[in-house]
C-alpha cells in the first residue's frame, strides 16, 4: 500500500477494519491535527467526524466493510497528483490538512453516506464522497491557521517521523480522554449557560428599562398631541383671520386706488393746460412748479395703477387668455416700446430675438407685462453697461432671462425684493428714480400665473439676472 494519496505524501495511514479500530483512528485523527497546528476546538470536530465515519462503516452497515485512512497535507487549489513530491506552494498559500477515507461501499452505501453528509459536514470545511477507480473515497478537509508558520517539507518529515514513532493508546485510555473532553465541555458548557442567565438578567433589565421609557415618551407624546391638535385648531383661526384680513386690504387697495386715480388724473389734466403754450403765459418759477406737480401726479397714478394691478393678482381676478404667441413678436414689441426708456447713451438695451422661434402657450398681455416689467427695472438700476434679455427652449419649456450689469442685490436680500413695498436700502437708482416696491411682486405672481416662476441670482456690483421659466403647455 503507498503512502501517498491523492493530495500527496501521507502524513500517517492507518486501516479500520473493526469497532476497535474506531477509537484508533479518532485518536491518531486528534494528534495529526494537533501536529500540523490545528486549534483544540477543530482536533475534536475532526476527531468527531471520524468517529462518526468510522461507527458507520464497520457498525451501522450490514456488513461491516474494509477501509484505509490516510491524513495528508497541501496547499489550497494545488493538489500533488501521483507519487509527486508535496507541493512547495504549502510554504506560501494556505496549507489544508486533507482528510482520506478510502473503502468499497455496498450498493447504496454511498448515497446513506452522501445523506448523513449534512452531520459530518458541519464540523468540517468540506466533505465529499466520490467513486475513484472502482472504490469509495470519502474526503474531509480543515483549513489549518496561518499563524503556525509555513509548513515545509522538512517540517513535515518531521511531524510524520513523530507520528508514525508514537504508540497508539488503548481504547480504554481514548475512553478516558474522550471523558475529559467531555467534562471540558460540559464545564464550558455550564460557564455558558451562566453567562446566558447574566446576559438574560441584563436584557430583561434593559427591558424593563425601555418599557419605562416607552411609557414615559406615551405619555409626554399624548401631551404633544393634545398641545397640537390645540395649536392647529389655533392655527386655523388664525388662518381665517389672515384670510379676511388680506380680503380687506385687496378691497380697500381697490377702492382706494380707484377713488385716487381721478383726482391724481384730474391733476395732470390742469397741469397740461397749464403748460399749454395755448394758454396764458407762465413765468419762468411758475412753469418749474407746474412740471413738478405734474411729474409728482404721474408718479403717484403709477403707483395707483401698480396698486390696482397687484390687487386683481391678489384676488384671483385676473384670468389669462390662453393662446399660441410668437416670442419673436413679443421680443420684437419689447424692443421698440422700452427702448424709448433707454435714454442714457451709456447703457444699452439689447433683446436678442429666439433662435430658433417657438410657440408658446400663455397670455402675450400678461407675458409683455413680466418681461416690460423686467426691462424697466434692469434700466433703472444699471448706471452703464447693458441690459439684455435672451430666451432659449428645453423639453419642459422656455427660460427668458434678463440681466443687467447694475448695482446687484445681496444675496440676503434676494427674496426680499418680491414682497410688497420692500426696497433694499441704499439701494438708488442712477436716474434717481425711486421705485414703489410693486413692480418685482407683481411680475412674480404674474409668471406663477402663466404656470411658471420668476427668480433672480445677483451680485453686488456685477449686476442682477431675472430668469422667468415658463411650460409650453401650461397645466389646467
């Protein structure tokens, strides 16, 4: 019989032929694994296997069957083939100890072997039984740890002159050591066991703590509960009031801007007979006082008329005309009747055509207000430079924007500018014209009403940017 298997040189070989032999070969099972660097924990499960190998060939079987054992080593993924030396890739891959049960198995013998494979295989990395040329081979593998050190050949040799000089013990003697291994066990065991009632006595402990709590936090979140059931009835009294009161103010900016304009209209009309070359003559201190009361008249119907329109997009009144609209044509519209405000020679007003055109779904009287709105408002605030509006379309709609190089707006103060009367302080226009604070809140509650949004991005001294994005196809 050679001693070497299939993995390479046999560290140890031995036969089992009877029950004796059983607790032979869980013996020598045990002192291989201990000589190639196995733990305590794996020489028992490989020591096991065996044992339960063994009982069931020569006990459970009918007829008990004849069987070598061989325990080698190698290297994994690197299997000796033949009579070849043990593979030198031992001294750097990691080493396994292999693990042969070598028998002739009755007819279906092999597959009661292949169905207890489940038990055996829990205690080792790898069990399989194959037909190898007409003979049963039955094969366990353990990982051995790298700590040990490299297993050499020398060190091998070693370990097999070791093995095959050391005497077998009496089965009486593998009896007793099986006994302390059991009494070992059983004390672990029971150390176990205690440390599982202390862990047991702290989580019920914890438990008992965390239902504490949960009581607690029951109770304190039925409080907060109360509290905001109380704060959202409060809430919606509130809400009501806030309602009513913006329905009075958009009633009373109504009626008062309505019951301004005509006297405010009124003023300007004598103002321009005043000033009628047609009319009698003026002195030269009575036609400055004239254009003053007259400039004074106009800006205030510019804030009643701000004021007027700022109310009907408050109350809803304002309802779009829906209809497809050219933006080149709006474009077109914009650069001839906003250009008659671009008086200074050192700012430019510039209104790039699209390109190339659309269509655009909305109201063109509401959309030119916006955009008049923006260009204004660019002009005002820009002592030299340009003012520019360019569009350019997507998939989900137009972008417009309109940008200046004026005196920015911090970026605190960004959202600021869209509420009512709001004026950024030190913030003055060129021309000293002075804004009511409508025109920005207005153009924003007009885009959101064609479906759309209206924002701004600005720097001090680099000038602001309004960008107005509007759907192709507004929703109902």
């Amino acid at each position: 019989m050679s001693d070497r298997t299939a993995t390479g040189p046999a560290l140890l070989r031995m036969p089992l032929r009877a029950e004796s032999d059983v607790f032979l070969v869980r013996q020598r099972g045990r002192e291989v694994a201990a000589a190639v660097g196995l733990e305590h924990q794996d020489q028992i499960r490989l020591a096991t296997a065996l044992s339960e190998i063994g009982r069931y060939l020569v006990v459970t079987l009918p007829t008990p069957v004849r069987a070598d054992v061989a325990f080698s080593v190698t290297a994994d993924g690197t299997p000796a083939a033949g009579d070849s030396a043990l593979p030198l890739m031992v001294e750097e891959a990691p080493a396994t100890l292999v693990t042969e049960v070598t028998t002739s198995l009755p007819a279906g013998g092999s597959e009661r072997m292949l169905s207890d494979a489940l038990v055996v295989g829990r205690l080792v990395d790898s069990f399989t039984v194959t037909g190898e040329g007409g003979r049963t081979v039955i094969r366990m593998t353990r990982r051995i740890p790298a700590p040990i050190g490299p297993l050499t050949r020398e060190r091998l040799d070693v370990i097999r002159d070791n093995l095959n000089a050391a005497a077998p013990r009496t089965p009486l003697e593998e009896m007793a050591e099986q006994n302390e291994q059991l009494l070992a066990a059983l004390e672990q065991t029971r150390a176990q066991r205690d440390e599982l009632a202390r862990l047991n006595e702290e989580l019920a402990e914890t438990n008992r703590g965390v239902l504490a709590l949960y009581t607690q936090l029951s109770e304190e979140l039925d409080q907060t509960n109360r509290g905001v059931v109380a704060l959202h009835a409060e809430l919606e009294e509130r809400s009501v009031q806030l309602r009513a009161a913006s329905e009075a103010k958009s009633r009373f900016l109504a009626n008062v801007s309505h019951e301004l304009r005509a006297p405010v209209t009124a003023v300007i009309g004598l103002t321009r007979l005043l000033l009628d070359p047609a009319s009698d003559p003026l002195t030269a201190e009575q036609r400055e006082q004239a254009e003053l009361i007259r400039g004074s008249a106009a800006d205030l119907l510019s804030l009643v008329n701000d004021l007027l329109d700022l109310g009907k997009a408050e109350s809803g009144t304002i309802e779009p005309n829906w209809s497809d609209v050219e933006l080149r044509t709006v474009f077109g519209q914009l650069r001839g009747t906003v250009r008659a405000m671009a008086t200074r020679p050192e700012v430019a007003l510039v209104v790039v055509d699209p390109a190339p055109p659309g269509l655009i779904h909305t109201d063109e009287v509401l959309l030119t207000q916006v955009l008049r709105n923006l260009l204004h408002n660019g002009l005002k605030f820009t002592e030299r430079g340009e003012v520019r509006m360019t569009a350019q379309t997507g998939e989900d709609g137009w972008t417009i924007r309109v940008s200046d190089t004026g005196i920015g707006v911090p970026a605190e103060l960004q959202e600021r500018i869209f509420e009512e009367f709001y004026q950024v302080p030190g913030r003055r226009s060129p021309t000293g014209a002075r804004g009511t604070g409508l025109g920005l809140p207005y153009a924003r509650r007009l885009a959101r009403l064609l479906g759309g949004d209206l924002r701004v991005a600005s720097e001090p001294g680099a000038g602001s940017t309004f960008t107005v994005h509007l759907p192709l196809r507004p929703s109902p």
